[in-house]
C-alpha cells in the first residue's frame, strides 16, 4: 500500500489574496457555494446598498467562485453579510455567472439547514421540531422553518417568501424568429416571463434543453427591449431575471405540472398597488463538502473563464 503524501495546510499563493473557504451544498440537484472566509468586507447601510458595492469592487470574487476552472457555468453562490434588519438572523447576496439576483429558492432552502447547523441562529428547544430562520435576501425578509432534532438539521426546509404579484397579463411581444407571443410577467423575489412551451411547437418534456433554452432566452431579451419593468418598493428590483416556459396548465389543480426555468446567460397580501399572495416552498437540501481556493497572482485565469 503506497504512503499517502503530506499535504500542506494550503499550496502556494498569493499572500495578498486570503483563501476563500466555502461549504458547497445542493437541493435536488442545485448547487450552492456558501463563503465561509476570506470574501473583503462588503460595504452598505443596506442590504442593496451592499449588492450593489459587491457588484462595482468586489466582482472578482464572484468570478473567481462561480466560473471554471473553480466552479461552473450552473454553480450558484451566496455571500453572507449582515443585515440592517432588526429581525434578520442573517444577510444574503446571491451570485451566479452573469451577476447577483434577488432571490433563489433552492438557496434559501440550503441557508436555513447551513445557518442552524453553523450557529447563526439561536439554538431551538431540546424538543423542538422545527426551528426558523430569517434570511434578509435582496428582495426582502424571507422566513425558512428547518426540520430538527436535538438542535440540528434533521429533514426538509420550507419557507415563506415575499410578495408574488403579476406584474403584467397576456402581454403581447415581438419574439424574432417566432412572431407575437402572449406571455405574463410576474413576480415572486424576481421577475420573469412565463410562456406556454407549446407556443414554439416543443414539449416541455420531450424537447431538446438546447431548443427550450434558445426559446426562452428569445422570449427575455424581447421582453427586456420591448416592456419596461417596474417595482413598487425598489428600483433595484425592477428587472427581468429569466423565463419560465410551462406545460401548458395553468389553471389550479393538484396534479402536478412540468416548467423549466431559464435565467443568467395561499394568504393574501400587497405589494405596492398590486394584490398578492405568500407562497410556501419546500425542499431537501443537502451538504456536498468544504473546499479552500488560492490564488496565484501570476496565473493568467485566477480571475476564471466561462465555457459555452
């Protein structure tokens, strides 16, 4: 049997750029790079304020973590910051390989299990079942509920988001290559499209992922030159994220339905004027490992590249 080599605490680098340490986790499939260490302090008084510094000093932070050869053209990310909200247990910035968005689903579920089992939380009764987690995301306050059992993470999380509203209904726009197409824009943390797939000839089941995305990506940027988009609390939100093309089955039923979502490269509420409703999501997350990334200074691609 061969001897395994010493390995040293971290390989050389660059003793100006500290080791970002990240715990990587996924749900269902969704992958989710925590940092842990070693991200500058990101400045704001407020949470958008902080995006909007990470996004004009701190770029290559998100490019160094989400693009090859650290990461990925799907890999997702979350920076963790204090929040200006009395109620928040915590902050966060979600990256991804074209930028920051507003709010992430598959996130929130994995930083409800990560900020009960790292401590960011006050720890639940002995006999608690169930513990919660306030996440200040970009688009608000969004409160995760985490299965437990003796203080820990123990099953699925659930949670509650923001104001979801539609923004607009049967919209007609000018999609190059396929003519006027109805759609709806709405919002739940983000704004995005949503088309019937069937409205190109494909099924959303059975078409190729290349043929769907290519349509869906037509369908945002006719939204995006042809609408403008609006949001009654913030500016910074007011902008289409992605589309989402359905089965076709929009009307309520329990049955389930089939929808891909394509982004980057029943309580009643309001939001502003709009009417709308609390939606409650839950998922399975999952932990995956840690990692420490250096930097060279003299590597030519320390600053990451995308492959399409």
């Amino acid at each position: 049997m061969e001897r395994a080599l010493p390995v040293p605490q971290l390989p050389p680098h660059d003793p100006r750029t500290p080791a970002l340490s990240v715990v990587d986790m996924h749900t269902g499939g969704e992958p989710l790079r925590i940092v842990l260490a070693g991200c500058p302090e990101v400045v704001g008084s407020t949470l958008l304020a902080k995006r909007r510094y990470m996004r004009q000093h701190l770029d290559h932070v998100r490019r160094r973590l989400m693009f090859e050869p650290r990461g990925h053209r799907d890999m997702y990310g979350a920076v963790l910051v204090p929040s200006e909200l009395p109620d928040a247990h915590l902050g966060v910035l979600f990256l991804h390989n074209e930028g920051y968005s507003s709010m992430c689903g598959h996130a929130v579920l994995a930083l409800g299990r990560f900020a009960l089992d790292f401590g960011l939380v006050p720890a639940p009764p002995p006999n608690a079942r169930e513990a919660r987690v306030n996440i200040h995301c970009p688009c608000g306050l969004v409160a995760a509920f985490v299965a437990c059992e003796g203080g820990r993470s123990g099953g699925p999380v659930r949670f509650h988001s923001v104001p979801a509203f539609a923004l607009a209904t049967d919209l007609i726009v000018d999609v190059p290559g396929h003519g006027k197409v109805v759609v709806d824009i709405a919002y739940g943390g983000t704004f995005y499209a949503f088309v019937s797939a069937e409205t190109f000839g494909l099924d959303i089941c059975s078409a190729k992922t290349r043929d769907l995305v290519d349509a869906a990506s037509a369908v945002t940027e006719a939204v995006k030159a042809q609408f403008k988009i609006n949001h009654p609390d913030s500016e910074d939100l007011a902008f289409l994220y992605g589309t989402i093309l359905t089965d076709g089955k929009d009307a309520y039923s329990e049955e389930p339905t089939a929808n891909i979502c394509v982004f980057a490269d029943a309580q009643e509420a309001k939001c502003g004027e709009f009417k709308a409703v609390i939606v409650e999501v839950s998922g399975q997350a999952h932990y995956t490992g840690t990692a420490s990334f250096t930097v060279e200074d003299n590597d030519p691609l320390k600053d990451g590249f995308l492959l399409k």
